[in-house]
C-alpha cells in the first residue's frame, strides 16, 4: 500500500495482525503509546497537508529544515540534520532540486543555515516560517 524510502540505515519489521491485536489488548501501556503515535502522525500529515496548500516552496523547506533540527520538540533541537541530498528535500517538500538549491543559498547567504559537509539549521530559519 506504501512506498518508503530510508534516509539512513534501519530495520523493518513485518508484524502479524493477530499479533499486533493481542499484544494492543494485553499491553495497556503499549496500547496507549501505540495510540499516541498513530494520532501524533496523523497531526503531522494534515499539518504537511496544510502547509502544502497555503505555504510557498521557501516556507515549505524551511519548515522541513526546522522539523529535521527538531526545532519545537521537548529537549534541545539538534542544529546538525542528517546528510541528505537536495533531490531528497525536494520530495519532502514537492518542488524541484534547483528550487531547493536557490533557497539553501538564500538560507545561507542570510545566516540561517550553514552547510559544508553537515547542514546546520540556526533558529534565526524560523523567522522564515513565522512572517512573510
């Protein structure tokens, strides 16, 4: 039903529905962080949804950016994203690799990002997302 491509090295696991069901049934607390993760996920595909209908491709990246740095999670955002090319952002946001590489430069030229090797988002990036 899915097609999905890693952006780093992992595992995946087939799990049978029976399974699954009994395991949901006899595990209150796997029950309520299965759940939690299910309606977490279902936040964040309307909100890309969202912002696809209503944001430009420059807001759309920069919400990307911030999102991969983990700006806005509990804990300390990690400024350093995992290495990725700029064909790969282009899908996540849906325009184009030159779209994505005039606004890296862009991000780059203003300060909000760094790359050389490693990208590192800065929080100025949010100034991006929060006005026009």
């Amino acid at each position: 039903m899915a097609t999905v491509t890693t952006i780093s090295e992992c595992s995946v696991v087939r799990l049978e529905k029976a399974s699954t069901v009994r395991v949901l049934h006899d595990e209150p607390a796997f029950s309520a962080m299965f759940l939690h993760y299910l309606l977490s996920r279902n936040i964040r595909i309307e909100e890309d949804l969202v912002d696809h209908l209503f944001n430009s491709s420059e807001k759309r990246l920069a919400r990307v950016l911030l999102l991969l740095a983990n700006f806005g999670k509990e804990g300390k955002p990690e400024t350093v994203i995992p290495k990725m090319s700029q064909e790969t952002l282009a899908e996540i946001v849906g325009t184009t690799r030159s779209r994505v590489s005039f606004f890296m430069n862009k991000f780059r030229k203003l300060g909000f990002i760094d790359y050389n090797g490693h990208l590192e988002v800065h929080s100025s990036l949010l100034n991006v997302v929060l006005h026009d």
